[in-house]
C-alpha cells in the first residue's frame, strides 16, 4: 500500500477515506478555491490570534515589531545588511566564540534581494517574508495531507501546525523556520507526486535554510526508493532529484571551511556559540532526568512535558501508519533535535516543523463532529498562542 501512494492519490494510512478531487471544469475550480479559502483563513487566524496575544503580554515600553525581530532574528537581519564574517571571532580573553556563519544562508539572503529591490527596511522585509513563507508552508503541508487522508484532516493538521503548536509563535519571526518548512513540505509533496526533479531542487534549497535538512534528504531518498520498488525502475529523474536533495548543506559547510580555512569550521564556531554538538541525546536525557527530580519552574517542566508528549506521538503515527518518507521526515527532525546539545528551552522551536506528531491528532480531529474539532483546535491554539508570547515576553533566555 505504501509504494501505490507514489503514484496514485488514494490514502495509504488508516482505514479507506474517500478522498474528494473536485471533479472536472467548475466543479473542480470550486473545489480548489474552497480549499485555497480555507488555507488562507487558518493562516489568518492564526497569525491574528497570536499577535493580539503577544501585544496584550507586551511590557510597557516593548514593541511588537522588536519582538519578532528578536535574537535569532535580529541575527538574520545582520548577515541580510552587512554579509558574513571572514573569519572567526574570539570574546576579550581569547576564547573562541560563535558568530553568523552559524547560519544558514537562503532566509537572509532573500531578505538581502528584497531590501535592495525595494529599499524597505529589513527587519520589516524579513517579517513579512517569514509570513509569506508561512502562507505557502500551509499551501503545502495541506496539499500533502489532502492526498494522504482528506480535507478535514488537512484542516486540522495545518490549523494544530499554525495556530496550536506552543512555539508557532516562531512561524511568524524573522526567523528561517517558515521558509524551511514551506520548502521541505513542497519537497515532499512534489516527491508524493513523482516530480522528482522539483523535489530535489526544492531539497537542494532546504538544505540552504536550515541543516535539519538531513531529515528531508533521508525523505526523498526513501521515497524514491520506494518509487523504484514499485515499478522496478531507478529512473535518472529519481536518481537527479535524491543527489539534488541532499547537496545543499554540504555545499554550505564546505563554503564555511573554504571562508575560514578549516574545513569543520562550521561544528566548531555551533559548539563555541551555542554548545552545539551531537551527544547522542545526553544532554536531553540528563534535562529529562533533574526535571522530573526537582519540578523546578513551569518552563523547564511543561517543555519536557511537551518534548516526551512529542516523541508519544511521534511512535504513534509510526503505529497507525503514514506515508512512509514523512514518516522519516518528522523522526529524523525529532531525533536531531533531541540527540543533540542544544539549549533545552530551544527544543520546542526546533521541533515547529517537524509536523509528524500532529499528524494523529488531526486524524482524531479530523474524524471527530465539527463542533468538537472546532472548540479543541479554538482552545489550543489560545493555550500555544499564550505559550509562545510568554516565551517572547518573560522568559529571559533566547527560543
């Protein structure tokens, strides 16, 4: 069942849905329009939602606009203005210390041509971007689930992602998770429908975003996989789009080593800067473990509530069934996140895109009567939007 999903669009998890197309002329051109509707409303509500709860958590004397240009992407900004270091940057006492090279470069350089073009201000160009990106990242995420289940789970799933998540918040920053997941959700769908080369350049492009981008290199290589199991072909398309798919990163990294001379210069500015490194989930289970010890402070405790509530789910859409190469996708991002030495409270961010974990949710949703589905996704989505503006208005660290 899961090889026939590569080329035909019936489900290929859970019981039989039929899943409605349209139909030819008009009644199809309805249909996608009502669809295309409902996309552009969960994203406005969204968006709506959770900045008239950021700007009511406001302290006096903040702004809204200087909250979502904030850490991560007031960095963005810079490299969008003034470029890339040459070389790296040590602290007062010679210690070795991170700096922009961190960071991947697509989201900051589309910022760059937008601002040049259109002699905005930067910060503002790289919110709106982030939201354009979001927008498409909904098109995408709900074109896929639409083919996989049908349009209520592709509601509920694009409305948990925007709106409920408790971090949904970062969609909206200037911050490069919007582009990433609009590009690895587009991969995917287009490899779901055996466009094999636009899969892989929109690969190559996420592997420019972000370096999560293994998870959606892993993706496409099973998808293909898969495609040749089906018919018995390796097909130079799938061949192209799978190499395509996983040079971005590589290409990023090897141009850091060439800029400075030293070809892990990228590990090495992510350890000094951030504590950056793969600890086969050392640090996750060491926070795990004096969480559930001391109970200390809400944060702390409701991530590591949250993170194993994601890995839950995670298992379960591995139990029910999915799509094989989103399968891989979002448990690939999950393991990166948490097998790797970053800040705990940034975990939930990393995670936005991930998308595999909501996706038995929306299932259940999507199953569920409308008033229901309604009243769950309205309350949490007022509980993620609460979440993320606290995060951005009282919790002292960088997400």
């Amino acid at each position: 069942m899961a090889d026939q999903s590569l080329t035909d669009d019936r489900p290929t998890a859970g019981p039989p849905v039929p899943v409605p197309r349209g139909g030819p002329g008009e009644a199809g051109e309805r249909a996608g329009r009502q669809r295309a509707t409902a996309v552009v409303g969960v994203y406005a509500a969204s968006v709506v939602v959770h900045l008239v709860v950021l700007t009511a958590m406001l302290p006096p004397g903040w702004s809204l606009r200087d909250r979502l240009l904030s850490w991560d992407a007031a960095l963005y900004v810079d490299i969008a203005t003034d470029g890339y270091p040459t070389g790296f940057h040590y602290r007062d006492d010679g210690e070795l210390t991170g700096n922009n090279l961190a960071f991947f470069p697509l989201f900051p350089l589309l910022v760059r041509a937008v601002h040049r073009l259109t002699g905005l201000d930067a910060g503002g160009v790289a919110i709106a971007l982030a939201h354009l990106c979001l927008l498409g990242a909904l098109f995408a995420v709900h074109g896929l689930l639409y083919r996989l289940y049908d349009e209520r789970t592709a509601l509920a799933g694009i409305a948990l992602l925007a709106g409920a998540q408790p971090m949904a918040i970062t969609f909206q920053m200037a911050y490069s998770e919007s582009l990433f997941l609009a590009l690895a959700a587009a991969a995917l769908l287009a490899a779901h429908r055996e466009a094999w080369l636009t899969a892989g350049f929109l690969g190559l492009l996420t592997g420019l975003t972000r370096p999560a981008a293994f998870a959606l290199a892993v993706a496409l290589a099973v998808a293909a996989v898969l495609a040749v199991r089906a018919d018995g072909r390796l097909g130079r398309r799938r061949v192209a789009g799978v190499v395509l798919a996983c040079s971005g990163t590589p290409l990023y990294l090897l141009w850091v080593g060439e800029r400075l001379g030293q070809l892990d210069a990228w590990f090495v500015i992510q350890e000094a800067g951030w504590g950056t490194r793969w600890d086969n989930g050392a640090a996750f289970f060491s926070f795990l473990t004096e969480t559930a010890g001391r109970a200390e402070g809400w944060v702390p405790v409701s991530t590591a509530v949250l993170l194993v509530g994601a890995v839950c789910l995670t298992v379960l859409a591995w139990r029910r069934g999915t799509w094989p190469p989103l399968l891989v996708y979002g448990t690939v991002m999950v393991v990166l996140t948490l097998a790797q030495s970053n800040y705990y409270h940034s975990k939930l961010r990393l995670l936005v895109p991930a998308v595999i974990f909501l996706v038995p949710v929306a299932v259940v949703l999507g199953r569920a009567r409308t008033r229901t589905a309604v009243a769950v996704l309205a309350v949490a989505t007022l509980v993620g939007s609460w979440y993320g503006a606290h995060m951005l208005t009282v919790w002292r660290y960088a997400i």
